[in-house]
C-alpha cells in the first residue's frame, strides 16, 4: 500500500487577504529551525515526529517518536 505523508515544518495562522496579497518570490518566514521537531502526518493524522536532515543532496526526516494517539484520533 502507498500512503501520502506531509512533513510539516511550521504552521501560522494568517488572513486570508494576507495569503490571496503574496507575489511569486515573496519570502514567508517560518517559526522553525534547523533543531525544530518536524511532524509527519498521513490524512491530517499526526504519525511521527523527527528532526530534518540531508542525505546526500536529498532533504530527510530522522524519526525520534511515534506521537501518541488520543481515543478521538483513533477513530480516524
């Protein structure tokens, strides 16, 4: 089986007219650094969390934790 997983590296909440008013090449600067935890998420389900890496010239995920299911996430 294939499964779709989303490596999240930050989240902010911004308006919408903030978002719709950004120009190609504009820069949004992200709450993360290179130490911050990285949550992978298959579906909006929160799975894993890691540090970033590199591999060679690829980006990477090093997994340090499972994260723990709540009983309302486990009826997802």
């Amino acid at each position: 089986t294939r499964v779709e997983i989303d490596a999240i590296l930050d989240e902010q909440i911004m308006s919408l007219n903030k978002v719709m008013s950004m120009k190609v090449g504009e820069t949004m600067m992200l709450n993360a650094t290179p130490d911050s935890k990285i949550e992978m998420r298959c579906g909006g389900v929160p799975l894993l969390r890691g540090r970033m890496g590199r591999v060679g010239s690829s980006v990477s995920v090093r997994v340090d934790e499972a994260v723990q299911r709540t009983d309302a996430s486990k009826g997802l």
